[in-house]
C-alpha cells in the first residue's frame, strides 16, 4: 500500500501501533486554526474537545506560531538535563509566580502530566519515606508508570495494589453525603500513617465529569495536613483557566502542596510541569529524567500560552462562554429524553445518556459522538461506562461556534434515536 493510494486514516491504522489508539470515529486532519481543523478532503470541522484540551488557546495561535518560530531560529540546546536555557528558566519562574505556595519552591518540567504526575509520586514517596498514595476512583493521572499506577480510572477495572495505592470514592455535588463518605474513607487510609500524599482532580474529566460538593477540597487539604500527608492537585486537564478560574482549585479555599500541569500548558506542544516544596522535589536528584524535557521551543510556547491566558482574561471568559454552553445543553436535555444529567464548571461540561431505566447507555453515547463527527463536530464519551460526552473546547471558542456545536448535537441526537447510526458503524471504535 502506497502513501497515495489511502486515505490518511487508513494509513495511520497500518503503520501506527494500537497501543497509543484511543479512537471514537474516523477523525483526521491535516490543518488547524482556532477551534476548527480540516480534513483531506477540505472539510472543515469544530474541535469541542480542543484536542482533550491540550488546544487550550486553540489551533496554530499566532502568539505561539511566533514565540515557536523564534525559539527554534536559534535554539539555545534542546534540553534542561545537562545545561539549561533561559525559555525553560523563565517559564519556570512564571509558573511559580502563578501557583499560591510557600516561597522555597521548585518547577519539574516534562513532557506531558503522566511524567509530571510520576515525576511527583517518585518525589513524595521518597522525601517522606511513605509508600502509598491515596486516589479516587475514576481519576485520570497519566496513560505511563507511577501515573498510571494512582490512576483510579485503570485501578477500579485492574484491583488497585494496598501495598502502594488506595482507592476511595470521588464525592459527587448530585450526591448527599458523598463528600463525607470520601473524607471518612481518606481519614481511614491517612491514619495508617504510611500516606505520603492524596493526588486529587478538583473536577474530574476523563471519570464522567464529575464536580465535587463545595467545600471538599477544603476539607481535603485540611485532612491532609492532620496527618502530615501531602495534598497534590492534578490540573492538567481542568487548570488555566478553563473552569473559570486561573486554577480550578481555587473554587475552594485551598493551596495545595503540589500542583502539576500538561496538556493545555503548552498550546498543543508537549509540555507539562509540577510546582511544590524544593524539599519534595529535590529529594531525589537525578531520578526523572527526559532528554529533551525543558527544550527552548516547547517552554516558548508555554510562556506565550500563559502570556494569552492572562492578558486576554482567558478564564473570565471561559466562565462566560460555559455559561452560554450549559444554557444550550440545558435545552438539548428537553428535547432529548436520554440525556439525564449535565454538569460541569465553565469550559468543561458533561452531558450524561442514559437508558430509560437508568442504566448506562454507552452505546447510545458512542453513536452520538459518532454522528455529531459525521456532522462536523469532534467532542468525546467519557466515563466509567462511557456515557457522558465530554466537552473542552478551546477558551477562545466564539458564541457562534457553542450556537454551531448544540446545532450539532442536536442533530446528532435525533439521528441516532431515529436509528440512522448502527453498531456496525460504531463497532471499530472502542473509546476507552
């Protein structure tokens, strides 16, 4: 088979290895700019995802494509492992700026959160001589080694392992008392007194997105500190301002010990980044590296993501637009019996699907998605049953853009009940 005799999708299921495949339908694109991207054929469609929200600017964003092309003009090395590079040194000294903490602080830069998050674990486990962490079930913390390992999404499906992880239920704002279960259950875990620290999403995405009750990471990091346990939130998917907050934790008052960031961070770049104690994060030297982890053109295109986020009052906006959105997503629910829940905070919203008695309707969600990307808009399932549709659009999506999306949806919604998308279709697409 030849590079011209395929489509580009067809060519990437023959040469790309399935273990790096998350597909939900036939997406491809060979051009992007802002919230759109165009395929090979020329047809031009809206990211609702923004990509799991690492386009947090949006595509090809001027400020990026030049603060990239500079860097990479002249670049000073290509790594922090050996030498350094004064983009690297300035982000870093930004995003400690940025983050609310103690003053002796340091910055892990990586690649992405599975090696910031794995980077952190390393470090707690070893600074404070504890083996274990605590997690929650549904968590996301990285796809690779010790992220993985306190991912409560792979955890609750593989049996977690006591000796170096505990699993406790993520409260839900929709249900009373469950943040006084999780609070219990975390107590419990802490007062063995081998914890070393809790990784906590303030707003789950990849577990259904799931909004915690006010006040739970406040008596989170409170718990935290009664036993001497660390707290660590994970804001690589939901930070920089994409719930209408710079960081979604500040939706409480709370400072956590550590702060790790990815995805969004770097404009589409791989970027990731962790901020905590240096007595956390220098008590291991030498013990995560990356070669070119820390490069001049990844940490440029940092720098010009956060000089957008704050300049142009990214996250005020994002409160805005997400507003609009939910109002939208409110009418689809009227409209569309199957859609039983939509929650969220600014720019990531969920819209749960269900079966007429209650049940999980996964595969009606994955033909939904499906058709919505038939009809020129990418958005995903999510979900420990896969039957909430995520969406994270870029923070600078337009009104007629979220107008365009609930078109969609709409649309796609009434097809599927219409029976216009079958399992054949859907059935080489396993999502999660």
């Amino acid at each position: 088979m030849t590079a011209n005799s395929a489509g580009l999708y067809d060519r990437d299921c023959e040469v790309i290895a399935r273990i790096q495949h998350l597909r939900f339908f036939p997406a491809h694109a060979i051009e992007g700019n802002g919230t759109h991207l165009i395929d090979e054929d020329g047809r031009r469609v809206l990211d609702m995802s923004a990509a799991w929200g690492a386009a947090t600017i949006g595509y090809s964003h001027p400020e990026v494509v030049a603060a990239v092309s500079s860097a990479v003009r002249s670049m000073p090395g290509a790594s922090i492992l050996s030498m350094t590079n004064p983009e690297a040194v300035s982000l870093a000294e930004e995003l400690r700026s940025l983050v609310p903490g103690e003053e002796d602080r340091k910055v892990y830069l990586g690649h992405a959160a599975s090696d910031a998050n794995s980077a952190v674990i390393r470090s707690v486990r070893t600074a404070t001589g504890r083996p274990r962490v605590v997690t929650f079930d549904g968590s996301y913390h990285g796809g690779l080694g010790d992220a993985e390992g306190v991912s409560g999404l792979y955890l609750s499906r593989a049996g977690a392992d006591a000796s170096a992880v505990a699993v406790v239920a993520y409260p839900s704002e929709s249900i009373p008392g469950s943040s006084a279960a999780a609070l219990t259950a975390v107590r419990t875990e802490l007062g063995r007194g081998d914890v070393a620290a809790v990784i906590v999403e303030p707003l789950q995405c990849d577990g259904g997105v799931r909004v915690p009750p006010a006040g739970f990471l406040t008596a989170l990091s409170d718990t935290c500190s009664a036993f001497g346990a660390l707290l660590i939130c994970d804001e690589a998917k939901v930070g920089l301002g994409r719930t209408g907050l710079l960081h979604a934790f500040q939706v409480d008052d709370v400072t956590p010990d550590i702060v790790t960031f990815g995805k969004g961070l770097g404009g589409g770049l791989p970027l990731s980044a962790a901020v905590g104690p240096a007595s956390i994060l220098d008590a291991a030297p030498a013990s995560a590296l990356l070669t070119t982890a820390g490069n001049p053109v990844a940490a440029a295109a940092g720098r010009a993501v956060l000089r957008v986020l704050l300049r142009d009052g990214l996250a005020a906006r994002a409160q805005k637009q997400g507003e609009r959105l939910a109002r939208g997503l409110d009418e689809l629910a009227s409209r569309h019996s199957c859609i039983t829940h939509i929650r969220g905070r600014g720019l990531v919203r969920g819209v749960e699907v269900s079966h007429r008695d209650g049940r999980p309707a996964g595969d009606t969600t994955a033909k939904v998605v499906f058709r919505a990307y038939q009809l020129g808009v990418i958005a995903y399932c999510v979900g420990a049953h896969g039957n909430v549709i995520e969406l994270t659009p870029a923070l600078i999506i337009a009104d007629s853009d979220i107008d365009l999306a609930l078109a969609v949806l709409d649309q796609a919604f009434a097809d599927v009940e219409r029976g216009l998308v079958s399992n054949a279709e859907v059935s080489a697409f396993t999502g999660w």
